[in-house]
C-alpha cells in the first residue's frame, strides 16, 4: 500500500473518530440540558409558589451529595441556576403551543428528564436553533444568562460560542467586553464574528459609535457642490488635524497616509485615510462620507481592505480593519447589512462643531482668538 493511500486512510478514519466525538459529547450535552431543565422546572414549580422554605435547595444539595457520593454539580447554587435556566426558556420551550408557563412549570412530583427530545422539541421554538442551543454547556448557557436577559442577544452569543468553539472563559471575555463597552457608545460592528477573541475584545473597545470633529470647517463644506468634493473637504480637514483626529480615534494609531494610492489589475483606488495601529497589529482604512450611511459603501470599503491586505500587509501583521465614518446611520439598517461580510469593519458617525448644542458652543472659546493667542506664543518661544 502506498505511502499516499495510508494517509489518505488515517485522515478518512480520523476524520470519522473525531466527527462522532463530537456527536457523542453534543448527546452528552443535550442530555445533561435536559435534565437540569426538568429540574429546574421542579424545583421552580416547589420553590416559588410550592411549600418548600427558605433553605429547601441548601439541604436538598447536601442530602443529594451525601447519597450520591462523588456526584457533581449539584451544588446549591448550580441547582438554583437550572431554576434559573428553566424559568428562562419555558416561555420560548413550551412543549405546547398553548401551554402558559405556568403550566410547564406545574408537575410538583415528578421531573420530565427528556424535556429536548426531538420528538417533544416545541413548534413555539422555531426561533431558536435547536443544534446550537444543545451544542453548548450548562455553563456556557448560564455565563449568558448571568449577562443579559435579551432574547435577541442570548441567541446571538450561543451561535458565536457555537461557530467560534469558545470555551466558558472565552465567552466570559467576550461578554465582560461587550459589558465594559457601552453597548450605545461602540461603532455597530462585526468583530466578535471576524476576529480571534481576544483581538475583537480589543476592537471592540477601540472604536466609538461616534466622534466629535470640531476642527471641520462646516460653511466651507456647505460651499461646495457634490458628496465628492464635500467628503474630500472632511479628509483634509482631518489630515490638516491628523494629530487631534489620532488623539480622538484612540490610542497606538500611526498616520500612514490619505487618498492612499492601491492598483489591483488595471483598477486605481484612493482610501481616503489609512492607519497602523499597533496594539491591533493591523491597518484600520477609513472610509469618509459626508452623508448618511448607504449599503454600497461597504462593498466599496471591503474592496479597499481586500487589496490592502492582498498588496499591502505584511506576513506578521493581522488582516485591515475598516472603519466607515458617515454622517448619519440607522443601527439596525448597518447590522443588518455587515452581518454576512467575513472582513472585519465598523460603521461609526461624527459630528462637527455646528452639531454642538447652542450654549455649549457659546462657552467654548472663540477659534481666531486661540489661534491668535498660539502664534503670539510661538513668537514669545
């Protein structure tokens, strides 16, 4: 037998070893789930409006341990979490489709240990990807849980976990990010699907929703005609303030250079800005646009960061990052859109001194007076 053929032998055996491992521990999984559902419905049916006291599940989780020797995860507090965990997702796991809660929860005396059977999986539940919620562990369920009570989001953190093989501590870090990170205040993006963790996590806090560029002079942009000549006045405005626009996008960002010029066959493209940012070990292009936030302009950035990575990048540093920066965005309308790209990009908005509230630009200082107070004093020096 050829050298070729034994390894063409081994990949197809290991290839069937591993895929049926992981059927294994998913049955596991799903098993386990199950059962700490039925529980957790048990005891929530005994302990909110049953006749159990105040220290029912303490000494339930003793007497258990004791007669189980050896037995984990029935702790007091793991016990109390399937409750928590039951109570959760009965509304969204009915086994019928005009089951209230409460019923589901009604069964004081025995426990349904098959609760994720396919067979009893709920019609209710068609929202909820049945692989994904059985593919990962009671624990990864309850970090999530602990976090955010939000349907939308619960599902899109179970998907990740699922797609990404985060273990509990990674999906720990994802989720202390996002918390750390005013949700409202990050630039609507898709790192947490396009990056390692830990690279997302830092991206994630990096980028704001939107900047402040008191340095745009708006009566000049207003003078001009076209979005074209009107965003080029945006991009010299910042590259005149390259230093303050660093300053207010953040820390580690190097300048590399504006209308940066890229050919990709017989195709010239001209980013308008585009950075190195150390921390990130990549490039962030910045795409400008002086009005509001349009779909196209995202296959336009991801060409950008396409060829900046295909030409541009060198083998040590990680792939570009794009960050559009617009006038006016709808949120939902932007994740929506970037959702489906694989390349990591953000939608940001800024503001220019004419958005700022009337009495705060009053007690702001006047620009020629400050200017003119700089030159006496570079005169002085």
């Amino acid at each position: 037998m050829e050298l070729e053929n034994y390894n063409e032998a081994v990949s197809t055996i290991k290839q069937a070893i591993l895929q049926s491992q992981y059927r294994a521990a998913k049955l596991v999984t799903g098993e386990q789930l199950s059962l700490y559902f039925g529980i957790g419905c048990y005891v929530a049916a005994n302990s909110r409006k049953g006749t159990w006291g105040t220290g029912a599940i303490s000494r339930i989780s003793q007497q258990l341990r004791k007669e189980l020797p050896g037995l984990r995860g029935f702790s007091e507090q793991n016990i109390r979490n399937m409750r928590t965990f039951a109570e959760f997702w009965s509304s969204y796991l009915n086994c019928s489709p005009t089951a209230s809660n409460l019923q589901l929860a009604e069964n004081k005396t025995s426990i349904d240990i098959d609760r994720f059977s396919l067979q009893k999986w709920s019609p209710m539940a068609s929202e909820i990807n049945r692989d994904d919620f059985l593919g990962i562990s009671f624990s990864h369920h309850m970090e999530i849980l602990h976090k955010t009570k939000d349907i939308g989001k619960i599902l899109f953190y179970i998907h990740q976990t699922v797609l990404h093989k985060w273990d509990k501590y990674d999906l720990r870090d994802v989720l202390k990010a996002a918390e750390d990170s005013d949700v409202d205040a990050v630039a609507t993006n898709n790192f947490m699907q396009t990056l390692p963790v830990n690279d997302a996590r830092k991206a994630v806090g990096m980028f704001k929703d939107e900047y402040f560029l008191d340095y745009i002079n708006v009566e000049e942009i207003e003078v001009e005609k076209t979005d074209d000549v009107d965003e080029r006045v945006v991009e010299q405005a910042i590259v005149r303030n390259i230093k303050k626009f660093i300053m207010t996008f953040g820390k580690d960002f190097a300048f590399i250079g504006n209308q940066y010029h890229l050919e990709m066959f017989t195709e010239e493209l001209f980013p308008d800005l585009l950075f190195f940012n150390r921390e990130l070990n990549c490039m962030v292009v910045v795409e400008l646009k002086k009005g509001a936030f349009k779909s196209g302009y995202i296959g336009q950035l991801q060409t950008y960061m396409r060829v900046l990575d295909d030409k541009i990048r060198k083998p040590h540093e990680n792939p570009t990052i794009g960050i559009l920066l617009c006038k006016s965005a709808d949120k939902a309308f932007v994740e929506y859109v970037i959702r489906d790209y694989n390349s990591p990009m953000g939608v940001a908005t800024y503001k220019t001194a004419a958005d700022m509230d009337e009495k705060l630009r009053q007690s702001l200082p006047d620009v020629e007076e400050m200017r003119k107070l700089l030159v006496d004093n570079d005169e002085i020096e």
